[in-house]
C-alpha cells in the first residue's frame, strides 16, 4: 500500500521546531502572498462606447482597441482574446509599465482592468484511497447524504437529472471509469468538455523578465504557457489528483456500477469536463474566464466549479464572468473554501461574486469503516480508519505500546524484529511519519494507532501503512500485550463493515471558510454535504476515494440544482431562481449538538443545508431569499419581504425571528481577525414585522412585509461582532426562511494594515538579505547579489488598494503607523501624481507630494497568522530601481510610502488611507 498524504505536503517545508521559536527572516520568506501575475492584464471593452461603435475597417472590437492602444504609443502584447458579447468581451493583454495599465484603465471604451490573478488548484481535507474494489460485500448503501437533503425522496419519484447538461470545471474526469460511463463523447455519460491547459501547466509565472517580478513566483516544474487538447482526462499520478473525478463521481456516478453501492446525486445527467489545471501546481484566472464562456457556449445548464482561492473581494474577473452567467440563466456553484480556521473575512474566489451559489460544506453523519478480528482474548471487533480491508489474509501477532515516544528516534540493535507483526503505538511525543520511518527499519510495513483524534493519518513512507483506531481498542491491545496474552488480529476480507458515526454529523464541516466578503456579500450562500464523501477515483490511482471539503459540497449542489431543473423544467426563470429557492427552503444547522448553544453563524452556514425535496414540492415563493443590514454607517434597518402563494388553497404563514450565534469576527483587544472555530454569543439583533406576527396570502395571490431590524446593544464593536439569523414562515405544510446577516460595528474603523508584533517582527518592515533595515542603507539593485530591499506588510484586513510610493527623505507626511524613532508632521503641499493602475484623481490622494509611484496591488486579501498557509506575510521586492512607468529613478536618498485604502475608504482620500513610512533607502545602482 503506497503513502498517505496530508493536505500540506506541497505547501511548505517549513518546520518550526518549538511553540516558542522565532523564525528567521529567510523562512518567512515561504509565507509571501501576492496572488497578481506581474503586467499582465484581463481588458474588458465596453461595447456601447462610442470608440468602439464608430466603423472602422479594422473590424472586431479587439483591432480597434489595438488600433487605440497604437495610436497611443502603448505598447503591449495579446495573450488572448474573449469574444461572447452578452457576457464578456475583451482581452488579455502583457503591457510594458503599469503606467500604460493607467492609461489603458483612462481610454475611452475600456470598461475595466483588472490585473490576472493566480487561483490555487483545488484540495480535499483528506482522502482514503481505496487500494483494491474486487470484494463482493463490500458496504451497502452509503447515501446518508441523499437522505440528510430529501436526495432520496426525489430519486423516489423517478427524477434523476435526466435532460441536464452539467459542466465540470476541475483537473478534468476520467472518464474511462465504469461508474462514469467508460468513455468520453456522444453517447457516453461525459458526452464532452476540453483541457485547456495540458499536463505540464503549473501557472508558474518565475520566468517572465519584467521588471518587480518575482512576488509572483510559485513553484513546479512545468510550464505557464497552456498546451490545450481534446481530451480532458485526469489521470495524473502526482499526489493530490483525482479531484474532478471524485467531484464528477458525486454528481453522476451510475447506480449499480459500483462496488460502493453508491449513486450520483443526478446520475442521469450528462457532463462536460473542462480541464484548467495541470498535474501540478496553480492556475491563473484568465484560464478560469476562457473555461467558464466555453461551458456557457457548450449549452451547459450548470456550472460547478470547486475551486477557492483566498480573496475576501467579489470582483476578480473570474467572479465577475461567473456572476454574469448566473444572472443570465446558467446555474453557476462554486465552493467556498477549506480556509475555516482562518476564521472570518475570508471569502474565496471566483465564489464570492453577485448571484453565484457559493457552498458550505456540513459533514456526513455515518462513515462506512473496516474491522479487525481479535483472537485470543475477548473483544468487540477492532474498528479502523479505512473504507477498504486491508489486504492481508493471515492473522498477526501484535508488538504493542503505549509509551507516545516509542520510535521517535531510531529503535536500538537489539529491538525485535518487526517483520509479520502488527505494531500497536500511541500517538504523540514526535510526527507519525517519524514512527513510521523508524518502524520500517525494524521491518514493519503496517501499524494501529492511537490517541485523542480517530481520522487519517499523516505520514510519507513507502511500503508501509499506518491506519488509526479509536483510543479504547488501542487501550485495550496495550494492556493484553502487557499482560502476556497472545493476541492476534485478523482482517476479514469481506463483510467487516460498520457504519460508524461521526460526532460532528449534520452540522458545519470545521473547514468551511467563513464570510462575508469585505464588501459585506451573504457569502457562502448554502450547505451541502462535503465531509466525509465516498465517490469515484482516477481508475489507475484506486478508482474509489472518501474525501472532504467544499469541493466536494459544491457539485452535490450542483446535482441537485439538476433534479430541480428537471422537476421544474428548463427555463432561465428556474435557473435565476435557484439560488432563492434553495436558501429558502434549507435546513438551519446548530453550532453543534448542544441545545444550549445557538445556531451556527450565517457567516459559514449560509442559509443552512440544502433540501432538495423541500425545494420542489414547495408551493410558496419569498423574496428576497437574502438580507444585508449592512454595518452601522451604511445601516439598512428596514426590508421588504415578498411572499407569493402558488398553492391551490389559502395559507397563512406564522412569522418568527431565529437568530443565529453573533460571529464575534475579531479579537478582544487586537487588531487581528479570529481563528476558527469563531467565537459565538447570543447577543441577537431584534426583529419586529409590518403585518404582526402572521401573514394570510390568498392562492394565487402576492402580500408584502416590512421586517424592521434592531442591531444587538451593548456589545463590543472593536470585535466587529457579525448578527445573523432568519426570518422564518410556517404554515400547516411548508416552512420557508428569509436569511439576514449585519454588522454592528462601522467596517471604516476596522484597522488594516498590521502593526502588532507578529513571530517576535514589528510589520510593515524593509528587509535587505534576510535581515530588518531600520537605519539609513545604500542598494546597488543587482540582482545576483539580491542587493535591493524588500518592503514587508501584513494586512490585518482586506483592501482594495495597497500602494507603494517614493518620497522625499525630509518629508512631512505623517504616516497612520509610526516608525521607531521617526517623528514626521504633514504637509500637503501639491504636486501632480502619475496614478495606476486605478484612478485616485483628485481630492486629497493627489494633494500628497511624492516622488513617484512604485507599484500598486487591488483587491488584496488579509494576512493568517499561519505560515504554513502561504498567506502570512506579503513581500514585494523592490529590485529595479524604476517607476511604475518604467523610467529610471534618479540616484539619490528616499524613503518608501506604503499605504492601504480602508474598507469602505475613498480612493481620492488621502485621510481615508493608512499609510507606513520607511527608513532611508539609498538608490545608487551601479551602471
């Protein structure tokens, strides 16, 4: 049986040795966020301008954008071009200076610009492979998930996705998989789809020669220019791969075909794969946009992408392009993310945009596991972490130990031998993968073990498996084997199946990424089963896997939008619709399984987990199915809801208020957000209703409400506390919901750049050569000797704008975050301000004198306090002594202004910025 793998194994190999330890600069390094590819560049042309309306004998829009861009003296270079009008016409384009992305943003006829960005490839939280399907008694029906959401009952009814067309955009499906149909084309279950980018695609953007480059750096050894064929198949064997086939699997996997005995949740439906990430490494979203106007013009009904990259924001191009399907009548979910212990403000892209069914995922209720046989003493069968036996038919003898050291170091000469022996061990004391190394040279190749968690295991051994059991049979090993029984254990080869249950059932995975965005969207939208899941592998990587995480959440929303298109009818009415309906009817979860305890936060559930059933026998409408109150500057107390009665009788629906926990998103006393599991109180906002607390509507028949909201009193703003809850509507046959989600604190006040100390470091800070400058210091800029600084921030919140400036030395400019020592006053004395690649024109921004500008990021993401999440720290290296605009910068003394917009902040503003000042910086480079 070949290694197990841990979600990080290709993050970082960084190690910190001790809670206490400091790291050194050099590693920190590993944790630097800026996700833009460096001058590159996705245009959007507004079709109704003039410009591009005039007739010219260039032809398309794009050659008269060129013709412009000429004209214009700017030079650039076409990537790629986008042509789908009622959806996304434009361009990508490669410019010289992010002064011609100014200028560019300033023509006529450019509806917008927006920087490319990386996404990273999609993950699961952790998977079991299965090494071998040929047992006839394998588990029976593992659908606890169909029944959990009303699944089954529309399977019942004979409604299986028959008719839909369903777009996968992932690492691609095999296809060749019996329980996906065995083929690729008319007539097969993937009936087509494209790879867009081809195995040896990794995003990596380390070889392009512009200058300020290397923020963009990510490692792998393919190639970032995408080599598309025809045939979208994931067969890769880097680890982690199979991914859209096991999201393809939960959709569609055939009833019957399968070992499992497991069914797709619209297993009649046809699918599409588009294939956007290589065997290894990112992608960027210029691919995303191309995969998402291909399904669109493919005629897919649905859309499911489970792909989520930290961003906080709403208006990458991916999410613009995805938002726009959405609202055009294509069904479009995406994940949320598996970023929960980030805690709150940390929406993913592309999910985050307007109209898109962005999915939280809750865990599986039972999971299907293996047992051991224990012969020679009395004892329950053994159960152990694994949905497949394994593959040893004669019993073993046992070397067990309950000392959390045993093989954290290599194990002495006169250790027994190990071969043909199950060892016992307690986890603990040092990694598991080092216990196993050292067990391995012992001659061992399998272990139980044990201690406070019971899941996979985590460990890079070949030849060997290690697999967890539940603390009591481990107890219970140690104690006989100490006692001198001799105990042997079996593994029955068939049969031996229990299904186990999992504490955290039916309520929010832990690793859903909570929102909302930064710009105060209901993010994510809804729930759905994503913890725990059984479905469809790659055939030569063990065709069956359980994994989990939003990824696999999101195309079980997708299947049962499916179902519902199917029941409902085609019709871009029901597809704009879906999103409503399937909040409306969903099931609130719990925080967990206390009665004490209040709902969980909107902020990670949604509008709670999905009821397909629910959904499609419901004869009543409400609208909107989401609230924002806003925070309390831009306070929205009053909404107006609608309640349309498509019944054949009267109804009248009872009107209750159910709030959820208050998320409290921030932490006492700091500036930084909390991690998850995010802190809940019952501090609830209040709710009054127009009509009382019923509502009669006649059938057929449309009534209105008035909801007035009262915002919790006395509680803490400096913790951003985060209300939520729901409108609810009972009558005698249904019960539907209105979702509401506030802020009662003012989002202008939340600070964001960080100042605190952070691993023993005061950010921002200038680094030259791994160590802090906080003196006055020369650079040459040449590079083979990485002689130029390095600006370091940490965001403590999402902004809109971080921006890099030159200054005078002798400034007056005061800075919001005072350096050590340094004491400056303001002066606004004016001086024109080269912008880019937005505008800031006029107001004060343009009052502020300096130099020139250096460099500029949108649409930022807030910093972890993880190194291990690539998101710790942004470093932009300042290694060519240039402008924004490419000139040349006169040698002499400066200093850097770092500034970032807040929140809700004016760009013109400069009061509406918090701004850093640096030491000294000498520019002498040498010729």
């Amino acid at each position: 049986m070949g290694p197990r793998h841990s979600l990080k194994f290709a993050l970082l190999s960084l190690i910190i040795h001790t809670a206490f330890a400091i790291p050194s600069l050099s590693s920190l390094e590993d944790g630097q966020a800026f996700p833009l590819v460096p001058n590159r560049y996705i245009i959007e042309v507004d079709q109704s301008s003039g410009l591009l309306s005039s007739k010219i004998s260039d032809g398309s829009f794009h050659k008269r954008v060129y013709s412009e861009l000429q004209s214009r003296a700017i030079e650039f270079k076409v990537a790629k071009e986008y042509d789908v009008p009622d959806l996304f016409v434009g361009s990508v384009l490669e410019l010289q200076t992010a002064e011609d992305a100014a200028a560019l943003a300033a023509m006529p006829g450019i509806k917008a610009i927006r920087p490319v960005q990386f996404v990273e490839r999609p993950t699961t939280m952790k998977n079991i492979v299965a090494p071998d399907v040929n047992d006839p008694s394998l588990p029976p029906d593992l659908q606890s998930t169909h029944v959990l959401t009303g699944v089954d009952k529309v399977h019942a009814q004979g409604i299986t996705g028959k008719g839909i067309k369903i777009g996968i955009i992932d690492t691609g499906i095999d296809y060749t998989h019996p329980a996906l149909g065995g083929g690729f084309g008319d007539g097969f279950k993937v009936v087509g789809g494209y790879d867009l980018v081809g195995d040896n695609y990794n995003g990596d953007c380390a070889t392009s020669s512009l200058p300020h480059i290397s923020v963009c750096s990510r490692p792998g050894s393919g190639t970032n220019t995408p080599v598309p064929d025809e045939l979208p198949l994931d067969q890769c064997s880097a680890i982690p791969q199979g991914h859209g086939t096991h999201v393809a699997g939960i959709i569609g996997a055939n009833p019957g075909s399968n070992p499992f005995n497991i069914s797709g949740v619209a297993y009649e439906a046809t699918l599409t794969a588009y294939r956007v990430f290589g065997c290894t490494g990112v992608v960027t979203d210029d691919v995303l946009v191309d995969a998402l106007l291909m399904g669109v013009r493919d005629g897919n009904d649905i859309l499911t992408l489970s792909i989520a990259g930290p961003s906080g924001w709403s208006e990458t191009t991916s999410s613009v392009v995805a938002s726009r399907i959405a609202s055009s009548g294509t069904v479009v979910t995406i994940a949320a993310g598996n970023q929960g212990e980030y805690g709150s403000w940390y929406a993913s892209t592309p999910g985050g945009g307007k109209d898109i069914i962005n999915v939280a995922s809750s865990d599986n209720t039972f999971i299907p596991l293996r047992t051991a046989t224990v012969h020679g003493a009395d004892h329950d069968p053994i159960l152990y972490y694994d949905i497949l036996p394994i593959n040893i038919t004669e019993p073993l003898p046992i070397y067990a130990t309950s000392n959390t050291s045993y093989a954290c170091g290599r194990l002495p000469e006169d250790a027994p031998n190990l071969s043909g022996t199950l060892v016992v061990l307690k986890a603990g004391s040092c990694a598991v993968n080092t216990k196993v190394n050292n067990l391995k040279a012992k001659g061992a190749d399998l272990a139980f073990v044990y201690g406070d968690a019971f899941g996979p295991l985590t460990y890079f051994v070949e030849d060997f498996t290690a697999i967890a059991i539940q603390a009591i049979d481990g107890d219970f090993l140690v104690r006989e084997f100490e006692a001198g029984t001799s105990i042997t254990i079996s593994f029955p080869q068939s049969g031996g199946i229990e299904q186990f249950p999992l504490e955290a059932g039916g309520l929010i995975s832990y690793f859903t990424s909570y929102g909302p965005t930064n710009d105060f969207l209901f993010k994510p939208s809804v729930a759905a089963p994503g913890g725990n899941i059984v479905s469809t592998w790659p055939m030569p990587l063990g065709e069956y896997a359980l994994a989990s995480g939003t990824s696999m959440a999101t195309p079980f929303v997708a299947g049962s939008a499916a179902l519902l298109l199917a029941a409902k009818g085609k019709s871009a009415d029901v597809a704009t619709g879906m999103m409503t309906l399937l909040e409306t009817t969903a099931k609130p979860l719990a925080s967990n399984h206390s009665e004490d305890d209040p709902l969980q936060t909107l902020t990670q559930q949604g509008a709670g987990l999905i009821n397909v059933f629910d959904a499609m026998r419901t004869t009543t409408s409400v609208s909107p199915a989401e609230l924002v109150i806003n925070d309390t500057a831009y306070f929205r107390g009053e909404h107006i809801i609608t309640v349309r009665n498509q019944g054949a009788s009267e109804k009248v629906y009872q009107l209750t208020h159910v709030p959820a926990g208050t998320a409290i998103t921030v932490r006492s006393g700091s500036i930084l957000v909390a991690d998850g599991p995010v802190p809940l109180t019952k501090d609830f906002a209040s709710v009054s209703f127009s009509c009382g607390s019923s509502l009669t509507v006649g059938s057929g028949q449309t009534q209105t409400f008035t909801a007035t909201f009262t915002p919790p009193a006395d509680i803490d703003q400096t913790t951003f506390p985060v209300y939520s809850g729901f409108i609810q509507l009972t009558d005698e046959e249904e019960q539907l919901h209105v979702a509401y989600l506030g802020l009662a604190a003012t989002l202008y006040d939340k600070k964001v750049m960080d100042d605190t100390d952070f691993l023993g470091l005061q950010f921002p800070l200038l680094v030259k050569d791994s160590d802090e400058i906080d003196v006055p210091t020369n650079f040459t800029f040449d590079n083979a000797t990485s002689d130029f600084p390095q600006v370091w921030t940490r965001l403590a919140f999402g902004t809109r704008t971080l921006r890099i400036d030159l200054v005078d030395v002798d400034t007056d400019i005061e800075p919001t975050i005072a350096r050590r020592g340094l004491d400056i006053r303001i002066n606004l004395e004016l001086k024109p301000l080269l912008t880019f690649p937005g505008h800031h024109d006029g107001g004060t921004f343009d009052q502020l004198k300096t130099v020139g500008p250096i460099v500029e990021f949108p649409f930022m993401p807030r910093q972890t306090s993880d190194l291990l999440s690539g998101n710790a720290v942004s470093i932009y290296p300042f290694n060519s002594p240039t402008f924004a605009n490419g000139t040349r910068i006169p040698n002499g003394s400066y200093r850097l202004l770092v500034r970032a917009l807040k929140v809700t902040g004016d760009p013109t503003k400069a009061e509406d910025y918090e701004s850093w000042l640096s030491p000294i910086v000498g520019i002498y480079p040498g010729n």
